[in-house]
C-alpha cells in the first residue's frame, strides 16, 4: 500500500523514507494536499529494516527447533512414505 507523505516531512526524513523504500515501501509526497511526486524502489531487490531482520531472525531460530504435535519424531522418509 503506498503512504502519503508531504514535502516537508519527505525533507527533513529524507534518510528514514529511503531505508524504508529499500525495505520495500512506496511513498507519495504531497504538497498542499495534492500528489506531486512518488518515492518507490528502482528494483525488486529487498533489503530488510533492522526490525525485520530481527523478527526473520526469531522466526528462523523458532522453524529450527520445531513444534511438539505429540505425535513423536518425523522425519522426511516417514512424510513421504507410499
């Protein structure tokens, strides 16, 4: 979804509206109410914002440990028994 911005606040935010386009947000910037230009990623390439690294980090680690379904151990050769 792209945000909307104004001018002044695109100015003085300058570096926080860039890292947040590198994480892959798109932004409108206004100028007294109406849409005067577009701050969007020049690539598909997506680079994660401190936070987001820090949650696909805890999500990687919970993936690694697994779930207790209380079912016992599976492993591949079981899932995919005929």
């Amino acid at each position: 979804m792209t945000k909307s911005i104004t001018l002044r606040d695109a100015n003085q935010n300058f570096a926080k509206y860039v890292r947040a386009v590198e994480a892959g947000e798109e932004f409108v910037i206004t100028r007294r109410g109406e849409a005067v230009a577009k701050l969007s990623p020049v690539s598909a390439k997506r680079v994660l914002t401190a936070e987001q690294e820090a949650v696909r980090r805890r999500m990687v680690k919970r993936l690694r440990k697994g779930w207790n379904l209380g079912i016992g151990k599976i492993d591949r050769d079981a899932l995919h028994e005929r």
